[in-house]
C-alpha cells in the first residue's frame, strides 16, 4: 500500500512540475522579448546574404517591438557563427541567419564540426531562395549550354570555371553540373565573387558560376554572357536565360542558395510559436520580397521549426552526396 502511494506522490510531483514548467514558459512568451534579440549573420559584412540577413533583423525589430541586433561572424564556411549559436543558451534571445547549403554540407565537407548539425541548431524558417548565373567570357567559343557541355567532352579538363570559394554554393553548382553533364572542367576557387568575376571579365578565367547580382550588371552591359541559371525555373530579372536543367537537358539539376534563420535546439515552444509568425510576416513584407528579388531570388515560406526541419534533412542528404561525388574537401 505504501508503495502505490509513494507512486502516487511520485506522479502528482511530476505532474505539478510539468504544470509550473508548462506555466513559466507561457509566462516567459508572454514577457518575450523584453531586451535585444542577437541575429547572428555567418557572412562577413557586404554582399548580398549580408543585407538579406539585415533586411530580416530590421523587420523582426519593428513586428517584435524590440530591437534586433545584427552580429556577423563569417568565417569556415559559416561553421564560427553556428558554433557561437549552438552554444548560445536557448532563450530565443540568439538567433542565426545561415544558408541551408552551407550549413548541410560542412560535416560532410569537414568531416567534423564543433557541434551537431543536427541535433544543437534547429531551422525556425527557410525564407528565400536565390539562384546562380553560369556566365562567360564573350571569347569562350561556346556561347550556349549545350555548346559548352560539347566543347568540354571533346577537350576534358581544358576548360576552367571560377567560384567564389571551395565548397561554396557556386563550386556545388559547378560540381553538380559537371557531374550530370558528364564531363571534366578545372575548378578555380576564388576568395569571394568579386575577385572570381573579375579575372571572368578579364578572360584570365573562361566562365564563373557568380551570385547572380554579382553577375547581372556585365550580363546587362554586354561584357559577360549568361549561359544559364542554377536554380529550378528562369529568373524574373533574366527570363531569356534558360535554366541549366532545361539548357543542357540535365534533369533535377538544381543548385540555389536557400537562406533560413535558426535557433539552438531547445527554446520552449511559446517562444518558438511566437518566432515563427513573426517570421511570416517579414517574408510577407515588401521590404523583405523586394530585397530578394533584387537578385534574382524567390520567396520561400516554410515559417515552421517541424517543416523546415524536413526540408533540411532532405537537402542535407542531396548536398552531401554532391560533396561525396565531387570528393569536395575544406581548403
């Protein structure tokens, strides 16, 4: 008898618990936020991801009523800024601005990270997604897709594409594309797509797959051709380009940079909830939508931690068979 009533005690305890657990947090969701909120951005300042990542700190700062302060951490492909949030505490007060490329594909590409990919960082949303140009030099014999994917099977490894970094979005891109095409071209790493660009309108390099807004004005200007885009439809800024999937007949070819915001794992739900119809509403602003179809990109609007999370995984597996395949290594 005794025995069922210590278990009896044992659950009320528990059951009490949960109740003033369950409480506070409502409580706290209620408070939240009531000082800055930190946005960590893994880009150094500049650059389009920089001001797409400030675009959403500005808006969460005037839907929350509170500010939002922007801190950039770049560096190791976005691995210093993750790590910096994984061990932030789980309040809702850090938040991480990253791409969901880059994120996927470092503990494949490093082979370890100072953190879980998985299990310490959570996707509150994934926000926009912005496609690449594969551009080239007016010299480059090959003046279309399918011209280019005959002249490098007749010369392999003859023909160079620049990128702005091993194992960025662009070096993927160029993975992926020679990969589908079946064919040999040397990669060239940059520091950057300026620098990439650059030697591209030179002729040092024969093409570049580039940030589109990087690329868009020396397409414009005549200097640059655009040969096709990354992402899975044509862009609203270019719709004369066609895709690289639709160009070179490479079907699922697909290599977009999709932005999300981030959490570590455990901020309780209240604050979660109220995060992600905060997040709603700055991709539905003007602000945000027009920030990103300045370069080329869509709105996405996976404003749940339970979706976005699926979206990941499912990018996760794509893009770290990329890097197997393309046998990708950190510099």
């Amino acid at each position: 008898m005794q025995n069922v009533l210590n278990k009896r005690c044992k659950s009320l305890l528990v059951l009490a618990l949960l109740g003033i657990f369950q409480a506070t947090a409502w409580a706290q969701a209620d408070n939240y936020p009531n000082r800055p909120i930190k946005l960590i951005i893994t880009w150094p300042v500049g650059g389009f991801a920089d001001t797409l990542g400030r675009t959403v700190a500005n808006q969460l700062s005037t839907i929350l009523g509170q500010q939002v302060v922007v801190e950039n951490r770049g560096g190791a492909n976005g691995m210093i800024g993750a790590d910096a949030v994984a061990k932030a505490a789980p309040d809702g007060y850090t938040l991480m601005f990253q791409s969901v490329t880059s994120h996927a594909i470092n503990p494949t590409m490093y082979g370890k990270t100072p953190y879980s990919t998985e299990k310490d960082i959570i996707p509150l949303a994934v926000v926009a997604s912005v496609p690449m140009l594969l551009v080239a030099n007016p010299n480059l014999p090959a003046k279309n897709i399918a011209e280019l994917i005959a002249l490098a099977k007749k010369e392999p490894d003859a023909l160079a594409y620049a990128t702005f970094g091993n194992g960025s979005a662009s070096h993927l891109a160029g993975a992926l594309f020679t990969n589908q095409a079946g064919i040999k071209m040397t990669h060239i790493p940059y520091k950057g797509g300026a620098p990439a660009i650059t030697d591209t309108l030179s002729g040092q390099t024969p093409m570049s797959f580039s940030a589109f807004g990087v690329a868009l004005p020396h397409v414009k200007s005549g200097k640059l051709i655009a040969l096709g885009t990354t992402g899975p439809a044509r862009a609203k800024l270019l719709p004369n380009v066609p895709t690289i999937e639709e160009a070179g007949n490479l079907k699922g070819y697909e290599m977009s940079i999709v932005y999300a915001v981030w959490a570590p794992t455990g901020v309780p739900a209240p604050i979660l909830n109220k995060l992600d119809k905060a997040l709603e509403q700055v991709v539905a602003s003007s602000a945000f939508k027009e920030k990103v179809a300045s370069d080329g990109g869509e709105v996405m609007t996976i404003a749940d931690p339970a979706e976005s999370n699926i979206y990941f995984q499912k990018e996760m597996q794509r893009l770290s068979k990329i890097v197997k395949d393309g046998n990708i290594k950190a510099d």
